[in-house]
C-alpha cells in the first residue's frame, strides 16, 4: 500500500505535516528538514534507524529533544495514521502505539501494521555506512521470510519478554549466591571433628526439648493453681452466702417471734381493757336498779359503750340506758323497779338536753 504522508513532531528541532506521492524528491540547504523527513518514516514503520540505537531513550535522545517526540506516516488509500509517541518520565522513556488517532497496545500496532503490507523504507547512505553485518540485519529487518508477519513479530516481542524477565531471575540468583557467598566466608564453624560438633548438636537438642517440657509442666501447674483459686474464690463465695442467709433467717424469726409477741400482748390488754370496761357497766346496771346513788341534778349519768372506750372513740350516754331498758322489756320487767329507774334516769336526762 502507498505511503501518502509523514508527520514529525520536535524531531531534530522540526515539527512538520508532508503528503509525498509515488515519487517525491526532497531538495533544499542544509537544515531545511530533508533527512528529518526520511528518518521520521523510516522510524514511524521500523520503530528505529538502522544503524543507531533501539532503546527508547537513545531514539529519544538522538532525534528528539530530550522529553517528547512523535513521528507518523499515513498508509493506503484511506491514509490510515500509523504514529509513534516518545516521553520521557524521570529516568525512563516509553513509547506508545496510535492507529487512525487511537491508542493501541504494541500487538495490535504492530498486527494492524501488517494488515497494512508493512511499507519499508530505507536511508541508502546510512545503509551504505553499515557493516556487513548490520547490512544483513537490515535486509532481513526489510524482507523477513515469508509467513504471518504479525505472528512472528508477536512471537519475538513475547520471546524479548521472556529473555528479559530471565535475565533478570538469573542477576537476581546471582545476586543472591553471592550473598551466600560471603556470609558462609563470614559464618565462623565450631571447632572440634564432625562427631564432636554431632554430639554438640545433639546435646542442644535434649537440652531444648527438656527446656520445652519443663515450660510444657509449668504451665500446666500454672493452669492447676489458677484452677484451685477460682474453685477456693467460688467456695468462700458460696459459704459467705451461706452465713449470710442464715442471718437473714434468724433476722426474719427474731423480727416474726416479736411481732407475734407484741400481737399477743396488744390482744391481752384490749381484752383485759374489754372486760375492765365491761365491769364498769355491769356495776353501773346494778347501781341504777338498785336505786343509784344520788346524781347531781347538772351531772348527767356516763356510760360507756365498752367497744367505743376501747377504740377510743366517745358514745352518746343514752344509748346505755335505752340499752338496759330494751334488755328489760324483752325480759318482761315491764313494772320493776329496775326498769322505772331506767326510765326516770333517761327522761331526767332528756329533760336537761331539752333545757
């Protein structure tokens, strides 16, 4: 397919766009950007000059400014863009794929490459300055044998791969046999013939293993003392509850045994209360069928209801004489002598409240 245009960005200073045909012929003074073209191709569809440095950071180096380069060339009649990007960030320098203005990984430039005839091209005089070494590695770079072109690049780039993630196993096992190295130059063996240090060895070990079981048999009477302690802490607990319930207990009998006192004395005395009182009424009964006394004519007769003096409570000193009287009518007393004093008695008294 024809290459129809080659782009450049800060290659050798320059930074130019160019459509080149099926025969174009670069002329001008020195400067003017004639071999800044060619190498912008030749790097855009090799990845390198031949002859020069493949490393990112010489392509960078000898062609760019330094930091940031791009060269790109367009291929086929639709002029697909096919461009290579160079950054450098701190020591290192990467460089990326673009095919039609889209970021591809180094696989699928590289296979899109092919679908695209994989234009060549090549700097005559730089070819001519090549030993014939470089010149045969040049012309195989140009026309490979003949077979899937992406597929043999691939399997090269994945070969570059392996080689180096083993050139780095093998450095860093070098690095480590030669620690060895020196530390078993540095390592200071026992003295004595091999059964010695046997014996030595040996003795370590029965030494560690009966270190072990005496840490083993520590531990485990550790274990029965702690064991013997919380059970002696539960039974202290547990007889201190006791004593302490038992207390309680003989609290509770002792404050029951004074209630049940104190009930039995208060019942004594209302009942010894009750029946003083209830003397006092029989003789009051008996005083007034027998006549009585002689009242003051403003001192009214008392009696006491014995329930009410008991409560506390004062009575109506009536209610006593009805009482007798109703007592005396259920007997049929109706004309005794008892009765015409209770009568009398009562009426006196209803004659001074009516006063």
């Amino acid at each position: 397919m024809p290459i129809t245009q080659i782009s450049g960005q800060n290659i050798k200073g320059l930074t130019f766009t160019q459509d080149i045909d099926r025969l174009t012929l670069f002329i001008g003074p020195n400067g003017a950007g004639k071999s800044a073209r060619s190498q912008a191709l030749i790097l855009a569809l090799l990845g390198y000059i031949p002859g020069s440095g493949k490393q990112n950071a010489d392509i960078l180096d000898n062609y760019g400014d330094g930091k940031e380069m791009a060269v790109g060339a367009k291929i086929g009649d639709g002029g697909i863009l096919f461009q290579r990007k160079y950054a450098r960030s701190g020591e290192t320098v990467s460089q990326g794929y673009g095919v039609g203005g889209k970021k591809k990984t180094k696989e699928l430039f590289s296979q899109a490459m092919g679908e695209a005839g994989r234009p060549v091209a090549i700097d005559i005089g730089a070819f001519m300055a090549l030993s014939d070494q470089k010149k045969i590695d040049a012309v195989f770079d140009l026309y490979p044998p003949e077979a899937d072109i992406s597929k043999i690049v691939f399997d090269i780039e994945t070969t570059k791969s392996r080689i180096n993630a083993l050139t780095a196993t093998a450095k860093s096992m070098e690095e480590a046999a030669a620690r060895l190295t020196t530390a078993r130059a540095a390592m200071e063996l026992p003295t004595g013939t091999a059964a010695e240090v046997h014996f030595q060895i040996k003795d370590a070990e029965d030494k560690l293993t009966q270190a072990r079981q005496d840490l083993k048999d520590a531990e485990t009477e550790e274990l029965r003392q702690k064991t013997i302690a919380e059970e002696k802490e539960k039974s202290d607990k547990a007889i201190a509850a006791a004593e302490e319930k038992g207390k309680e207990d003989a609290r509770r009998e002792l404050l029951k045994e004074q209630a049940e006192k104190i009930k039995a004395d208060d019942v004594k005395a209302a009942v010894k209360t009750t029946g003083k009182v209830l003397n006092e009424m029989a003789d009051t009964v008996v005083s007034l069928m027998a006549g009585g006394p002689a009242q003051k004519p403003d001192e009214p007769i008392t009696f006491i209801n014995p329930i009410a003096k008991l409560m506390g409570y004062p009575v109506d000193p009536t209610e006593g004489i009805r009482a007798i009287l109703d007592a005396l009518n259920g007997a049929g007393c109706s004309a005794c002598a008892a009765r015409l004093v209770a009568v009398r008695e009562l009426r006196k008294y209803q004659g001074r409240e009516a006063a």
